[in-house]
C-alpha cells in the first residue's frame, strides 16, 4: 500500500486535510473501554483511492469494508461484502454482493456504491494516487489517460450496475488472481454523501466498517469509536481507539512503559534488545509481509545512465547486512535475498537467494564495481529518510558506515533526515530526491504482484523512482494474463530477475512487525500486514 514508506491533529485546530472536530484526551485520559495506540499523520485526505502509507491505511481497514478481507493471520483473501465472484474467462466477471450491509449514515451499501467509488478513483480529474489499481478495467485509457492526454469519459465502460446487488467488471486484458486485490482499501465503497458533499465526507469520512471516525486534530489524535449498528460478524471487541501522533517512535515506547499508551506497535531499534525484560510477554515480534529496500531518482540522468546498474549493485555489496540486522534490529529483520517476502512462501513466489551474491557483503568486489560504473554520482551518495522515526537515523547511519568502510572514505555516504514523514512522502511525490531513499514496502494482497508491478512497471502508482524497463513490463502483462496461478507466479519470477540485473532498487532486509502493549489490553495481535488487529483487542 503502501509505502512502508509502512509511515500523528494542535488542540481542536482545523487540518488542511481533515478538520478536527472535538479534542481528545492522551492515551492515559481514554475513554472507559477506549485503547490508545502510536499512530502518525496520513500524508492524504481518507479518501480509500487515494492512500497509499501505512498511517492512513490502518485508520482505513477500521471504518471500511469491502468486497474481501484478509485473513489476519494466513493473508488469504476470504469474502467480506462479496457473496460470488463469477467468471468463466478470468476477464469479464460477474460481482454478487451480499444484502443487508449499509455505511454508518444510514445509507445501504450496494452494487452501485461500488461502481461509482471505483469510477471515482479512477478519474484523472480526481487526482487519486490509486487510480493505478483500476487500470486493468476496460475504459481507464479514457478516464485516466497516461500519455498526458485530456480525459474523454466519466465512467470506466468496463463497470456495469446490473441491479442492487450485481455489477459486472470487464478487464482489458485477462487477469486470474483479479479477486484476490479487493480486499484492498482502493477497492472499498463509497456512500452517495461522499458525492453528494465531499468537503464534509473529506472533514469527517464515513465508511462501513466497524468503527466510527469521532474526531481528529492534526498532530494530536485521531478518536474512533465502536459503531454500535456495524452488521458484519467482526464487531469491535472494545469501545473505540484513539490514535495517538508520535513523531518519535523512542516518545512512543516511553509513554508504554509509563502507563500513558496501550499500544505502541512500532518499537524503536534501540529499545529491541530491552524490550523483552521491559513487556515480556507483552510484546510481539512476529514475520510480516514488509520489505525495506533503497530505492533510486532514475528520473535523475546521473541514476539513469550507462554503467550505473554497477554503481547500484556496487553499493548493494557494500551493505553488511547480517551486522545490520544483527546488532541494530537484534534479528527482528532478516537480510533480504529477493524483492518480496517470505510470507508468500515459495507456491507464492518468495524466491530466497535470488539475488545472489549482489546482496552478500563484498567489500573489495563493492568497490571495484563502484569504480567500472564511473563511481558515485557526485562523488557522495546521500540516503534520504524520514526523521520522525529514529529507527531509520541508526540504521542508515549504519548502512553508510559499511559502505564508507567498504570504499575507504568517510565521506562517501551521509544521511540525508528529511522532516517529517509527509514532508518526506511529498519530496519524493515531487521527484526531488538527490539520491537513494528509504522505500520499503507493505503488501496490499498477498501475491508476488504486489510487490513488483505497483513498484516497477513503468508509471505504476507507487513507482517513485520512475525506473521503467519493457522487458520487465511484458513479463509482468503475461503473467496477469496467464489463468494457471503456477504459470503465472513463474512469469513473475521472471519478472523480477528483471528488477534483479538492473538492480531497481536495494533489497536491504525483510521487516517482522512488532508491537508491545500494556496490562490494560489483552488478545493484541499484528496481522500479516504488521497492522494491529484492532477489533479484536479487548479493553480490562
């Protein structure tokens, strides 16, 4: 979804986003019932098409639902609001929702709730950072022109409402593992208020999931509560939550352990080798589908040039990361040997040592690659991340000491901090970036998919770095194309042996999610997202 770039409202002070409509109290001063937990401002207005980090994300799978839901703790894609999802050719399919479901206002949820949120999302007009993930829907060449053209429709021609509860989707192109994406947020429905008067429905949004959004002030606190009329089977199991905003996440584990916060689900990495004797066994650190990478400004000329795949590959090997891992995540993460996640298993299409010996630690082979590409851009690369967690300072601090190290110059790689975490989000929105950048990411659905096309097709939704290559994009056409899921997960191996010899981007390690949380809450579990499961945490 989400750029892990996996990313919290002055009292009672109206957001340029979102405007506050009530204070709240700290994480000590919750409601009888209500859970506080870290949190960090969304970089966009809630609107499901168009967040794409993590923060906004969390607040998204409270107060919506959609068509599927994955399961927290295997990652399959299960129905939700979707009763049948039919097709006989994988690329026209017929949509059955299911009756009874209605958003917070009172509003029934129905098969075009969906439509006219998808047609929505997918409008140029409407500027959503989603708008990417309709584009396989027969109509987005003219509702979402991508050569820089005028938009010439509306709708998606490929959407068609046939009753309350039917719509049919038509794709471009054939597309077997189509269902297995809406569970993802950009896929969820939107009430007619949402249409009807978007100013408000962007102030104070309304969904159909089992919490409410009560009130919001930017840099303070979002404050959800239960939604007593919630009609699906997974009912919150506490009264609400408060969404506490951290800038630090070392602030974040202090008000843990003073009492202030129940739930703090991002722990700082030098609080990892205390945080067993503090919380025992109160804390989790469980495998997630999260990938920290480096990525590059291809859009820049000195990134984009020939000998400078060496340059990237060069670097990769100048990066110790079993030290890395080892002394400054106290192996909560794991050296990455591909560009996705183990928890897609190797049926998924998790490939481990893929990357072979362009992510094993060579100091001398590091430098002398670095040397037949030109060398470094500048003669220093700077690695870009945001300040507001003091995770990233120590360990990209650590990363340019190894390849300081492996290149005999201390000054060969700095940290660039840069602000905020939106402030970082918007720098790169703007391709302004002056060299390497923190980019992980978070799947949105747990198929080898996400985590190569959103990322590296040529102008895909989260392709931050612009890097395009046609061989990697037909690859990646085929292998959607293809009905048999086995031949299709081997095309996108293929794919990403692409992204492999080009080195796209720097695979640096794989990301278990973990939490710790107060005596206060109990049945706390991350899913296989790293995002709490919060429904089910009850409140003593």
């Amino acid at each position: 979804m989400r750029g892990a770039t996996h990313a919290k409202w002055a009292a009672c002070a109206a957001a340029a986003a979102l405007a506050a409509t009530a204070c709240g109290g700290g994480g000590g001063g919750s409601a009888p019932g209500v859970l506080s937990s870290s949190w960090g401002d969304p970089q966009n207005p809630l609107e499901p098409a168009n967040t794409n980090e993590v923060q906004g994300g969390k607040v998204l799978d409270m107060i919506f639902r959609g068509l599927k839901r994955y399961d927290a703790r295997t990652g399959a894609a299960q129905n939700m609001l979707a009763d049948r999802i039919e097709t006989s050719d994988s690329q026209n399919f017929t949509i059955t929702i299911k009756g009874g479901w209605k958003f917070s206002n009172g509003e029934p949820v129905t098969a075009k709730s969906f439509v006219d949120a998808w047609n929505y999302g997918a409008g140029l007009e409407h500027n959503q950072k989603n708008a990417y993930f309709f584009g396989y829907i027969d109509g987005y060449d003219k509702v979402h022109p991508e050569d820089g053209g005028t938009q010439t429709a509306d709708t998606l021609s490929g959407l068609a409402v046939k009753n309350d509860r039917t719509f049919t989707v038509r794709l471009r192109q054939k597309f077997s593992t189509f269902p297995d994406t809406l569970g993802y947020a950009a896929f969820a429905p939107l009430p007619q208020a949402f249409f009807d008067d978007h100013a408000a429905w962007v102030k104070k949004p309304v969904g159909n999931g089992p919490y409410l959004i009560d009130s919001y002030t930017k840099g303070s606190k979002m404050s959800l509560r239960k939604w007593a009329g919630y009609p699906g089977d997974d009912k919150a199991r506490n009264e609400g939550v408060d969404l506490q905003v951290y800038t630090d996440n070392n602030t974040a584990y202090t008000d843990l352990m003073a009492g202030n916060l129940d739930l703090a689900d991002d722990i700082p990495a030098a609080q990892l080798k205390n945080v067993k004797s503090d919380l025992g066994g109160r804390y989790i650190n469980t495998p997630a589908g999260i990938i920290q990478t480096l990525a590059f400004p291809f859009y820049d000329s000195k990134w984009n040039q020939s000998g400078s795949d060496k340059v990237r590959k060069g670097l990769s090997m100048a990066i110790d990361r079993d030290r890395i891992t080892g002394t400054i995540f106290q192996k909560t993460r794991t050296p990455a040997g591909d560009w996705t996640s183990p928890v897609l298993g190797k049926d998924g299409g998790f490939q481990d040592g893929l990357c072979g010996d362009f992510c094993t630690y060579d100091p001398q082979r590091a430098k002398k690659m670095i040397d037949e590409g030109g060398g470094l851009p500048g003669g220093q690369v700077k690695i870009s991340y945001n300040a507001d967690s003091g995770s990233h300072r120590v360990w990209v601090d650590a990363v340019c000491n190894s390849i300081n190290n492996a290149l005999g110059n201390d000054k060969a790689c700095v940290g660039n901090p840069v602000g905020t975490f939106a402030d970082f989000r918007n720098q790169i929105g703007r391709h302004k970036m002056p060299g390497p950048f923190r980019a992980g990411w978070q799947m949105d659905y747990p198929l080898i998919q996400n985590f190569l096309q959103p990322l590296y097709y040529t102008n895909a939704s989260s392709n931050d770095g612009k890097w395009s290559d046609k061989d990697f994009d037909k690859l990646v056409d085929r292998a959607n194309a293809e009905t048999d899921r086995a031949k299709a997960v081997q095309l996108f191996q293929q794919a990403e042996g692409v992204v492999r010899d080009n080195m796209a981007a720097i695979p640096l390690w794989y990301q278990n999610g973990s939490a710790g949380y107060s005596d206060r809450v109990s049945d706390v579990a991350l899913n296989q997202f790293s995002v709490p499961v919060y429904n089910e945490i009850k409140v003593s």
